[in-house]
C-alpha cells in the first residue's frame, strides 16, 4: 500500500442484547463531515473519484465493499497502468480505510444492502472544489 495509507482495526463485542462494532483508535479530530451510502444493486460500481487535497476514510457498517483506489501521478492525464489497490472492507470485521489525498478512488458493494459509512476531512464546498473525476473504466478492475 502507499505509504499514507492506513487501516485502523476495530473489534466487536457480542453478547445477549447484540453485537458493538467499533473503530476505537479512529480519531475525528479533522472530520468536518460524513455521509452514508447504500447499494441495492451489487452491479453497481462507483468509480474513478479523485480529490488533490480531502482525505477520505472508509467505514463498512453494514455487508461488505471492495474498496479500489490508486495514486494520480498527473491529474490532467494520469497514466492508465498505474498500481490498482484493492482493499475488502466488510461490517463482520469492522475497521476504516483511510485513502489520503492525492488518489483516486471506488468501490462496489459485495452484498445487497451493504451500507458504506465515509469520513471527510473537508466541507462539501471545499470537496467539490477539489473532486476529479475518471471514467469508471479508465483503470481495469476484477471488482
């Protein structure tokens, strides 16, 4: 992985009453907003979004995601053979992806209903200032 990039592990507690998934070395220090998404249709893919300066953190809490993303080496015509990560994110094994500025991102839900929880580090405004898109083609992917 790159070098910026960071898995922070969770845990869960089960007991009677139910199951406590949580991410406690995740910090929301910088967190300036967060936003949910929902895939009913694991065909659908989400891909190539990339941002020159918002950090994102990738949190599953319900199914599971392949997360894919890659480090723009120029933004106005990044090279298509650039290195394509791929990381499982899955609610059974709670933990967040962080994907720092400078990359390139997607994913694809792995389960119906499987609900993707992301942190940003900038307002909408600042982030839609900042947002690169690519075709979802543009890098191959297994998803």
């Amino acid at each position: 992985m790159h070098n910026n990039l960071q898995i922070i592990e969770g845990n869960s507690f089960i007991d009677e009453r139910g199951i406590i998934n949580f991410v406690n070395d995740f910090s929301f220090q910088n967190i300036k907003r967060f936003y949910t998404i929902t895939h009913n249709d694991i065909s659908v893919i989400r891909a190539w979004q990339g941002h020159k300066k918002e950090t994102k953190y990738f949190f599953v809490s319900k199914g599971s995601f392949t997360v894919c993303w890659v480090t723009i080496d120029d933004w106005k015509n990044p090279s298509k053979n650039l290195i394509i990560n791929k990381q499982i994110l899955t609610s059974n094994e709670p933990k967040i992806l962080t994907i720092p500025k400078g990359n390139a991102s997607g994913f694809k839900a792995l389960e119906k209903e499987s609900t993707l929880i992301l942190f940003s580090d900038l307002t909408l405004k600042e982030s839609s200032n900042d947002i690169c898109r690519f075709e979802v083609n543009y890098w191959k992917v297994d998803w």
